[in-house]
C-alpha cells in the first residue's frame, strides 16, 4: 500500500557495501540524497519474486553493476548482474559534468552558467534512467524517478573509468 506522504515504496533499504567517501562534498551530497530520496519513494518490482518489500545492495565489481535483491529480513532472493559497457560514456560525462558544477560554483561562476551545467547534468541522467530501465526491463519493472536515482547511485560507486 503507497505511503499517503511519500509514494510507494518497494524498496525499504538501500546498502552500498562498496562505498568510499567521494572526492567531493558534493558527490558525497549527491549520493546521499539519491538514497534518501529513493527509499522516500520508489517502484522497484522485481519479476518472479512476489510484493515485497525489498532491501536493495549496490555494488560494482569486475565492471558490473550488481543489484543484489534482498527481502524485509536482508535474505537473499536474487542478484542482478549487468554489464556496465553500455553506461560507461554516460557515467564519464557525467563526472565530467559534476567537477565543471563544482568548479563553477568554486569560481564563483555566473548563475546561467550553473544553472546550464546542471541541466546537462539532468539530460544525463535522464538517459541514464532511460538506459538502466531498458537494461532492466522484464526483469525488474522500475518508475523514471527510481531509474534516476539509481543512476545518480551507480555513478557513485564507479569513480573512475
């Protein structure tokens, strides 16, 4: 049943067992309100594994992306394992895309400038959404605001390309 306050919620925690702290305070930033938002409100409805709710761990191994579902109790159901080849363009720019924010607003750039870098940022993670759902699909059924986070997530844990 959704959260009268939030949305629904299908998943009721989010664990990065891989984490380190981020090169800049507003990665780390970044990432925390990816998780706080996406376990405010999600649609994350893996096939096969009935409602729910889920616990969700996040890791990058080996070049991949690891999405091990977990049920309420943090049990084992399945883990996803995707390929991170076809993210790899879009996670670069957008790391790319969050130093050039970061310098700007350090140099105290102009707020256009800001506001154009952070919409380039929004485009990619708008296809990196649009990727990941695709990646996804018939495996798990994911809303676009899930898909976004998640994103914003998985260029967290992989620093360096």
């Amino acid at each position: 049943m959704p959260d009268r306050v939030h949305g629904p919620r299908d998943l009721v925690s989010i664990v990065l067992p891989d984490a380190t702290t981020l090169p800049s305070p507003y990665a780390e930033a970044d990432r925390r309100q990816a998780v706080e938002d996406l376990l405010a409100a999600n649609c994350f409805r893996p096939q096969g594994l009935g409602q729910g709710p889920f616990g969700l761990a996040i890791a990058v191994r080996d070049g991949r992306l690891i999405l091990d579902i977990r049920d309420a109790q943090d049990q084992p159901l399945h883990a996803l394992v995707l390929a991170l080849g076809p993210f790899r363009r879009l996670i670069k720019d957008y790391h790319l895309v969050v130093e050039s924010h970061e310098k700007a607003v350090a140099e105290g750039g102009s707020e256009a400038r800001i506001q154009a870098i952070d919409m380039g940022r929004r485009g990619l993670h708008n296809e990196g959404a649009e990727l990941l759902t695709t990646r996804l699909a018939g495996r798990v059924e994911i809303d676009f605001e899930t898909a976004r986070r998640l994103f914003t997530l998985v260029c967290a844990l992989h620093q360096r390309i």
